[in-house]
C-alpha cells in the first residue's frame, strides 16, 4: 500500500492527534481508522463521474506511534469499482498539505 507515514510520535503528540482526527473526520467501524473525504474539485474525471460511490476518502490510520495516510482513494459505497485508484498528483499534493498543515496545527514533533 502506497502511504504518507508520521512516525515515531511521542504520546502526548498521539494524543494530540487522536483527539483531533475523532473531531474533525468520519469514524469508521474499526476504532482507530478515520475517512478524510477529498474535496469534488480534487476528483479525478472517473471519480467525479460516480457521483453515486460518493463521498471519495482515503483512510487516515492511526498506530501504536504513527499516523499512516493511505493513499487508495476509495467509494463510500463500493469496495470494487473502477473509480478506486491511487490518488492522482493533484490529489497527492492536497494530502501533503493537510498533513502539513496538521503538523503545524498541532504543533507536532516530527
């Protein structure tokens, strides 16, 4: 699986970091495993077209001492169609900065 890894966290980071990924995404039915849904301008031409697998995410997961983005876009709906795919360059940029931008709004040690 192709992934952007924050490893090695310190707990009060992952603390940190629990608390805001519960608050902020979509929980899923595994306990440390959340959904960052991409914005619709982000989607690539076959994922636009499938309004009905909507939302399009990806898994943001939590561990022992790290944080794993995946990068699979995948449908809300469906497990296998064709508009699940590795996230685009466009799609791939936007992930960084939010990750970023996470690092800097938590005030994260990396």
């Amino acid at each position: 699986m192709r992934a952007i890894v924050l490893d090695e966290l310190r707990p009060p980071d992952m603390e940190k970091l629990t608390s805001h990924l519960q608050a902020e995404l979509v929980g899923s039915s595994l306990p440390d495993v959340f959904w960052l849904e991409l914005p619709p301008e982000l989607l690539a031409p076959e994922q636009a077209a499938h309004e009905q697998c909507g939302p399009h995410r990806v898994a943001a997961v939590l561990e022992l001492d790290s944080l794993k983005l995946e990068l699979l876009v995948r449908s809300a709906t469906s497990l296998r169609c064709s508009c699940t795919d590795y996230a685009t360059t466009a799609q791939r940029d936007w992930l960084l900065a939010w990750v970023d931008g996470l690092i800097d709004k938590l005030e994260l040690s990396t």
